[in-house]
C-alpha cells in the first residue's frame, strides 16, 4: 500500500473512528484501526466488536492495500502532525507502516491482516433522511434518565416506537426512578420502525452523540443493527439493537390524567434558583427537597441536614389540589427542570408517594416523570420506584 492524503481531510474521521476503539483493555485486534487504499481513495474501519465506523477520504492511490494499525497511536501522531500532505506506505520488508511528511518520519508496526473482518453494509433499501441537531436534541431529553446500569437491560436503553397516532414517534428512557417521555411526527421515521420499537443501549447512544453534527443524515434499520451515514456517503456508523422487553409506561403516564391530581405552576427558572440554593443544605442521608403547600399562592421548599443546617424559601406559584407536602431529590428535579425551555413549568402530582409529571407550554409533547421520596420521618426519606 502507498498513499499519499491530506491530514486535515482525514483528521475528523480518524478523531471518530478511534473515539470507539478499546484504549489498553480488549484484544489487540479491536485495537486495531484499518486503513485501505482502493478505488481512488482512503478508507478507514474501526469497531470495539459492537459498534462499526466506516469513513472514506479523498487520496492520491500510488499502490492498493489494507493495513491495520494501534488506533490510539496512529491517531495521535496525525493529530499532532501540522496541516499538509502525509505520506502513507506498507515497508513489505518489515511489515510496518512508513508515515512520512516533509522531513518527518515514522514507523509503526501493522497487525495481521487475517483479522480484519467484514464490516455491515449500510442496506440499500429503506433510507430515511433526517436531521441531525433534532435528533442530537432528543437524545439530550430522554437519555439522562436512562440506566447506567447494563445489568438493568430495557431500562439501560433508550426506546423508539411508534405510537398508535399516525406518524407520531415516541422516544424515552426510564431509569426506575425518572422517566422521560418525548414525542415528534415524522411519516418515514414512523414508516421504517418495527411495531414493537426499537432499543438502543445507552452506551451506543452515547457514542452516537459524538459522531453526530447538525447536519442531515442517512437513517437504516436491518434485523440487526441501526446505520446512521452522511448525506455525502462518506462516513457510516452503526450500532447493535437490543431486545429486551420494555416496561408498559402507560401504565404510570395515565396516572397524570387522573381527576384527584394536584397541580403546581411555577416559574421554572425561579424554581431552580431557589432549589440550587436549598441544595446547599442537603447531604447523604437528607438528599431532597421539601414542598409544602400552605397557603395560597406559594410554594414552601425546605431542606435540612443534621450537620448542614436548615433552608426555607417561599415562591410564587399556583397550585390547586389536596395534596399538603411531598419530597423530591433536589439534585434530580434541578437536573430535570434544566431540559426544559419553557418560562414556566406545571407539576402535575398524583400523591405524596405517586408519580410527578412535569411539563411546559413551550416545551410539547415532552413529559418527564420523577418518583417522590417517601417520608417516613421529618428528616429521613426514601426513594419510590416507578410502577
């Protein structure tokens, strides 16, 4: 192989195709990144045996070939060579890799070719079009409610279906404790999904993020796996379907539309400040924040801990309902009010030990669901699960 290319036409990619590859755990082989020169140009692989990168550059091709290389290393010598031509070229009396630019040069050594193994093809049928900073800001909606936890299965995914509505997508992750729930129309997103949806672990989608841009892309579903490529068809990144069996939210999301619901409004941003400073006061063993609904008009938030100290702050709000205290952890509805755009925000509260919905006007078709804290004492709480 001989190639000369430019390393600013190569350098994002190979910035992406690294990002996924094992640093010093893993066998050598998923270590490995892939570099092919053929038909007219520079193609890179990598994959972590899970998720699959598959990039291709414009090069000047001297001599076909496929060489692998330590990712890690490879990347960071070309990201810290400057801006140029680099030349790329298989010693066949050594075996390694000659990197040369100016009067720089470099050798590193190549693994065995018979590890390379196919990479999935982006399918030919079934492409969808769609926007890349739309999808980039659903993730950021549902995701931090996901499990961290891959031992919890459906709830360390996040979850596409398509709803009952015509053309109406729903998106959502659900950690047990938190749940957040978004929805959009879209003819072909609702056309290509599968009845049952599909799950995505967290991990991936973390993944995913980083390679996403604001640009437009190429969506594809095989039985699989789920392909995302550039319009240009330059870059693919794919990633492996989960299919564990997701819990029926609708179950708990009903429970918001109940008549014996209790109904708070409040400025969300006023909310936050006061609940940012009443966090102060939290510690490990009193982690929430305490709403009391006393007098008209106002909201009460307390909190306290045995070494810490109290806080007590009144806001304005409206609020109808039986509904006298409830108990939230502060950092989760600080978390949770930060996703949200909308001036003021509604909490729609089903009892002291019962699902919250939170929602905003201008914020639609977006619902977040968090468990309160059950009192058990004045100053000891524990934390309800969704059910």
């Amino acid at each position: 192989m001989h190639v000369k290319v430019f390393r600013n036409d190569i350098i994002d990619g190979l910035q992406k195709s690294s990002s996924i590859i094992p640093t010093k755990t893993g066998a050598a082989f998923l270590r490995t990144l892939w570099i092919e020169a053929k038909n007219g140009s520079l193609r890179i692989f990598s994959t972590d045996s899970s998720l699959e990168f598959t990039g291709e550059y414009n090069a000047i091709i001297e001599d076909e070939g496929l060489v692998g290389v330590q990712g890690k290393n490879f990347h960071e010598l070309i990201r810290k060579l400057p801006s140029g031509e680099i030349g790329m070229r298989l010693d066949p009396t050594t075996g390694n890799l000659i990197i040369t630019q100016g009067s720089k040069k470099y050798k590193l050594p190549t693994s065995d070719k018979s590890w390379f193994q196919n990479f999935s093809s982006f399918p030919d049928s079934g492409v969808v079009v769609w926007s890349g900073d739309f999808l980039q800001e659903l993730i950021d909606r549902v995701t931090y409610c996901i499990s961290d936890e891959d031992t919890m299965q459906a709830m360390a995914c996040m979850y596409l279906k398509p709803e009952n509505v015509e053309s109406k997508v729903e998106i959502c992750g659900l950690n047990g404790h938190q749940f957040a729930l978004a929805a959009f129309l879209n003819d072909d997103i609702y056309g290509m999904l599968p009845g049952e949806g599909i799950l995505i672990q967290k991990k991936y989608v973390s993944e995913l993020k980083k390679w996403l841009t604001a640009d437009e892309i190429e969506l594809a579903i095989s039985q699989k796996r789920l392909f995302f490529r550039g319009t240009e068809k330059k870059e693919t990144f794919s990633l492996p379907l989960s299919y564990y069996q997701y819990p029926d939210y609708s179950s708990f999301v009903s429970k918001l539309s109940q008549n014996d619901t209790s109904v708070l409004s409040i400025s969300r941003e006023e909310l936050s400040d006061a609940l940012n400073r009443v966090a102060i006061f939290n510690t490990d063993t009193n982690r929430c924040a305490y709403f009391q609904f006393e007098t008209a008009g106002e909201l009460s938030l307390r909190s306290q801990g045995q070494e810490s100290g109290e806080a007590s702050e009144i806001l304005i709000a409206e609020y109808s309902g039986n509904l006298h205290q409830i108990a939230f952890p502060t950092k989760d509805i600080i978390d949770i009010l930060g996703h949200f755009n909308s001036e003021k925000v509604t909490l729609t509260l089903t009892g002291s030990e019962g699902p919250c919905g939170i929602t905003g006007s201008d914020d639609p078709d977006y619902v977040v669901i968090i468990m309160p804290m059950k009192i058990v004492e004045e100053t000891y709480y524990n934390e309800e699960s969704i059910s």
